[in-house]
C-alpha cells in the first residue's frame, strides 16, 4: 500500500512539474492574461478543470513558478557561495552561476519580467524577499574585493543582474545556447562587478 501511495506521490508531482513548465512556455509567449488554464492543461495532456488538483487557479500557478524560481535562486546561490574559495573565487563561481541560470530559464525571466503585477500580494513579497536575500548573497562576496559601501555594492550587483538578465529578451535562442555566449557574459558581468571607481 505504502509503495503504490509513493508511487502515486511522484507520478502527481511529475505531473505538477509538467504543468509548472507548459505554464512557463505559454505564459512567456502570450502573457500571463493571454494563456488559459485550459490551454496549458491540454500542453500536458488534461483539462483545464485537472490542474485545480495541482494548483487552485492561474494565479496560484504563476505564485508557485515565480516563488519556486526565487527560491532556487537562493539555495543554489547559497550552495555557491559556501562551496567556494573566498574573494575573486567567490564571486566568479556566483556568476558563472547566475549565468547558466539567466541562459537556461530565458521564460520565467520574461514573465518575471512581464508579469510580477499578477502575483497575489503574499507571493509578491515572497519574492521580493526571496530577491533581497539573493542580492545580499552577492554583496556579502563583493565586499571581500571592493571597498565601497552597501549601497554602491547593491548597485553593482543589481547592474549586473540587469545585464544577464537581460539575455532573454536581446539575444536569439541559437546564442543563448552557444558556450561561448555564457564565457563572455560572465566576463562582462565580472567588468561590471569589479570595476574601478
């Protein structure tokens, strides 16, 4: 009995994951009001009606991708940041990090982007924690080579962040994709964290 309740256990929650990622496609390519739930339960096989076991509506749908990426973001930054040496180290490993994020999550950078306003104001502020935490993640590894205070810190990391995060909407999907693409904007993330006064 245990062993058929797990086995139901992870067939729902592959199923969550696909809808998670059909919603991600569609809601990049139309939008947040443009995609139905009736759209995105047919991408992964069932009726709109279906994903209310998964989710309780469109915004909860949206609330789960954008918290779910937010949060991703900062164990796996965490993980990074602990992970490596100190110093230069550091913040090269935090970048190469975001790098692969910013070229391996192209949708959910567009809907963040896009459809933040959508969010309920719960998950809103989760992200917007979530965000504040990844943020000070960075500056926490900045400050060990650059001698400037908080704030001039904060708007290094975020210029650097509106950098890579700007791949989605600047470059096509074939450069995305292309190794070289992610060795030089990690050198022009590096430029724009490093640089002098």
């Amino acid at each position: 009995m245990a062993t058929s309740r797990t086995a139901r256990d992870r067939a729902k929650a592959r199923r969550t994951d696909a809808i998670l990622h059909a919603a991600a496609e569609l809601f990049a390519m139309h939008g947040y009001s443009g995609a139905s739930l009736e759209e995105i339960g047919a991408a992964v096989g069932i009726s709109g009606p279906a994903v209310y076991r998964h989710f309780a509506g469109k915004q909860a749908l949206l609330g789960a991708l954008l918290v779910g990426v937010s949060e991703r973001l900062v164990d796996g930054g965490t993980d990074v940041a602990e992970s490596a040496a100190a110093g230069r180290d550091r913040v090269r490993a935090l970048v190469a990090f975001h790098v692969e994020f910013a070229l391996s999550n192209a949708d959910v950078i567009r809907i963040h982007d896009r459809d933040l306003p959508y969010l309920s104001p719960e998950c809103r502020a989760d992200v917007r924690r979530l965000q504040r935490a990844y943020v000070d993640l960075w500056i926490d590894a900045l400050a060990e080579l650059v001698d400037d205070g908080r704030d001039a810190l904060r708007l290094r990391v975020q210029a650097c962040f509106g950098l890579l995060n700007s791949t989605p909407h600047s470059t096509s999907t074939l450069l995305r994709t292309q190794e070289g693409t992610g060795r030089l904007l990690e050198a022009m993330a590096l430029a724009a964290l490093l640089v002098d006064d």
